[in-house]
C-alpha cells in the first residue's frame, strides 16, 4: 500500500470510530468480578469471602444475620446470597470494627438494626467525616461497651469487648451454639497485620485479648479469621495463639532494640522474624517493618 492509499484507507476507519464511539468496547475485555465464596461452616453459621475482611454469617427460621460488610460491590453479591438462603431476609448487620474493608457496604445490607462496639461507632463517624464520605456510611444503631447477648431463632449471639487490639473498638461475636467465633481483624493468619495505632490500637493488649479468647474457647471452636494467607481464615485455637505468639516476638524485638538505644529505622531493618519467616504482606504497606514500627512507637510512648 503507498502513502496516499494508507493515509486515505486510515482516514476511513477514523471517521467510522467517531460515529460509533462504543467501538472500542468490543475490543477491551471488561473488567473480571470478584472471586467470591460461600462456606458453611456449622448449624447455619457460614463465612462468605470477596474483598475485604472475610464477612461471617447466620441462617435460620428468623432469617440472616451479617458479621461485618466488606466493600459495596461484594456486598452486595453477600446480600444476595444470603437472601436466597434466607427467604425472611437479612434482620441485623454486626459490625467488628471500623474500617472501610468491614462498614464499606453497610448501605447494601439495607438493615434497621447495626450493632457494634460503642469505640467502634465512634471511630467509624471521625474517620469517615474527615474523609468526607458520610453520605456513603450506614453507621451502627446499637452500641454496648462490655457485652451484647440477643437470641435469634435457635442461636444465641454474644458480641465481647476485650479492650483495644487491632483497633480501639474491636468485638468478637460468637455464635454460642454452633461454637463459631468471628475475630474480624484481631487475628491475621499468617499475615503481618495493620494496627491502627490512630484509633486506640495497642498491641501489648492486643496479645492479652487473644489469651482471653483462646481461654474461653472449646477445643473444636471454629475462628473465622478477617484475613488469611491464601484466604485461610478457618481456624482452630492453635492459629489463634500462633498469632499471639507472632505479636509477642515483634513486640519483644521492638523493645529490645528501644532499650539498646536503637533507632526505629534500625529496628525495622529485620529481615525475618524467626520463627514466623512464613507470615506474608497482604499489601505494600502491610509489611513486617510497618508492624516493627508500630511497636517502637508503642514501646517508647510517653
């Protein structure tokens, strides 16, 4: 083909794509959706998975109930789910804590009734006021600051504040029947975990809370974790005190270096922490460093 043809013939094909602007979207694969799952797990208390903190769930008679909402777009395949399941509907939404990968999609639930933790309300309504997003929120109607019992259909539901963690409002729900206990975010299997140091996290408790958990559990107690390596968040109280185990080194190594007189940059020069060399970055920021910093400046507080 010579110049002129070419030039003509492309001409041509130009003015074709600037009558018919969706011409491109034949050609541009769309976006994949999320991988999504259903388990269940024991006497109607099930784990759904997408993206985000891993969502628990309970069917019954009286319907479904939520532990925790991820973001909107999983929401909402959640909320379809569960509605199949559950032809009376969703009655409540539980919300572990306050972040975004947890109270994203509230809204989709379209439920009356949002229990949490009072700090975690609190948390909720500072975070979300600063970044401007309040008309996105569907925040908690029902907050208690030690325990939260209600019975629905033949399960009991017990929601427990054992003082700050991961954040400064974290809850665990059990499901008293089916021995089911969500942790949202204080337990990361095999993961560095974020600590949210800004709303009250406090890693020295974080590791009694963990005790106090693991002491009150059964030995078959199932733990839904909020996340995982490779998405294993089913587990046992072995995964429960592995983890508080992990918080103690990075905590012990921490303080070390700060009484030694090292310098946060150099306490988070660790390459590995022994005996946990297997624990992986869920993001960029999510890293052992960041966890290391977190306990220098936890450890060196005034």
């Amino acid at each position: 083909m010579n110049r002129r043809a070419f030039i003509s013939t492309t001409s041509v094909g130009v003015a074709g794509l600037a009558l018919a602007p969706d011409a491109f979207a034949f050609q541009q694969p769309a976006a994949a959706p999320p991988v999504t799952s259903f388990t269940e797990l024991r006497r109607g208390v099930g784990m759904f998975i997408g993206t985000g903190g891993t969502i628990g769930y309970l069917v019954n008679g009286d319907g479904a109930i939520a532990v925790d909402s991820q973001f909107m777009n999983t929401a909402e395949i959640c909320v379809a789910g569960l509605k199949q399941r559950a032809p009376k509907g969703i009655a409540m939404l539980l919300n572990t804590h306050h972040h975004g990968d947890h109270t994203g999609g509230n809204k989709a639930y379209g439920v009356s009734k949002i229990v949490a933790h009072a700090n975690c309300l609190k948390s909720h309504k500072a975070v979300t006021e600063e970044a401007k997003t309040v008309d996105q929120q569907a925040y908690a109607t029902a907050t208690f600051t030690d325990t939260w019992t209600e019975k629905f259909g033949d399960e009991t539901i017990e929601g427990r504040y054992f003082g700050p963690g991961h954040t400064g409002g974290d809850a665990v729900y059990h499901f008293q029947r089916a021995n089911v206990m969500h942790m949202g975010d204080l337990l990361f299997n095999r993961a560095h975990p974020n600590i949210d140091r800004a709303q009250g996290a406090r890693v020295d408790n974080w590791i009694k809370v963990l005790e106090a958990v693991s002491s009150r559990a059964a030995n078959d107690t199932i733990f839904i974790a909020g996340h995982a390596k490779d998405n294993a968040v089913r587990n046992t109280k072995a995964e429960v005190l592995h983890f508080r185990n992990y918080l103690t080194a990075v905590l012990e190594h921490a303080r070390a270096g700060a009484k030694a007189g090292q310098s946060k940059e150099e306490v988070q020069k660790l390459a590995a922490l022994k005996g946990f060399e297997d624990n992986v970055s869920p993001n960029a920021r999510l890293t052992l460093a960041f966890v290391l910093g977190i306990c220098y400046d936890e450890v060196t507080a005034k």
